[in-house]
C-alpha cells in the first residue's frame, strides 16, 4: 500500500509536496487502521487507539511541517488523517444537535472547531497546487471538506 500512495501523491508531485508527502502517507497508512477500528466500533476516544493515534501524529505533524504555509495540501492531509475517523465516528452516531459537545466535551468541541476553522481559511486562502493533476485529490478533497461542514 505504501508504493500504491507513494505513486499516488509522491512521485508526479510538485518538488516543494514530496518530504513532507513521504510522511504523510506513513500518517495515512496508520490512519486507515484506526478507521478500521473505528468502523468497527471502538471510539476515537479510546486509549486503545493510541497505539495508532501517536505514530500517527508523530508523521502527520512533521508532514505538514514540511510543506508550504501557503498551499492547501495542508488542509487534504489533515482532512485524510485527523478528521476523517472524527468524522466518520460522529456521523454515524446518530447526530443530533448538541451531541458532538454533549458526547465528547466542550474541550475538544471546541478544538474540533477551530482546527476546522483554520482549515476552510487555508483552503479559501490558497491553491491546492495538485489538484488539477491528482486524481485522488480531486476525489476526496469536495467530500471531505463538505463533512467539514456537516459536523
């Protein structure tokens, strides 16, 4: 799976997306196990998914550390790997007004908020500079960030 994605999202890459997309994609292998286990029931808050929620984090983080300020492959990454099992779990737990608060906690609500916040300016800010060549890109990026805007 790692050459799959590294075919995918490293090798036609513009040259400023590669080191930070090569972590990245580490953070989205580990990511997709969690939503695994998220799909199957287990909670995103639960410390049994911690195992996969710090290495995780650990790429992601110096990832996105690696990429331009001022390109919105920033907001894909953290969409595929912070937001989706969040997503995922929260929409398929029978929503209603107030859950996410009541469910999880004013804390993280609000941190949920804001780092969604940060992403839609970033995406309303700056060019996806990929986009138009990465198929994969332009599959996911409107329907992720529609579920933005659904939680």
């Amino acid at each position: 799976m790692y050459s799959g994605f590294y075919f995918n999202y490293v090798s036609n890459a513009p040259e400023k997306l590669k080191e930070g997309r090569k972590d990245l994609i580490i953070a989205h292998l580990i990511s997709m196990y969690e939503v695994v286990l998220v799909k199957s029931g287990i909670s995103f808050t639960n410390p049994i998914l911690k195992p996969f929620q710090i290495p995780k984090e650990y790429f992601y983080y110096k990832g996105i550390d690696k990429l331009p300020k001022d390109d919105a492959d920033r907001v894909y990454w953290y969409q595929m790997t912070i937001f989706y099992p969040i997503a995922y779990e929260i929409s398929t737990s029978g929503y209603k007004t107030g859950n996410v608060t009541h469910n999880y906690g004013k804390e993280f609500t609000s941190k949920l908020l804001n780092d969604i916040s940060v992403n839609l300016e970033i995406l309303s800010k700056y060019k996806l500079s990929d986009y138009e060549n990465n198929v994969y890109l332009q599959k996911k990026l409107l329907w992720l960030t529609s579920e933005m805007f659904y939680i």
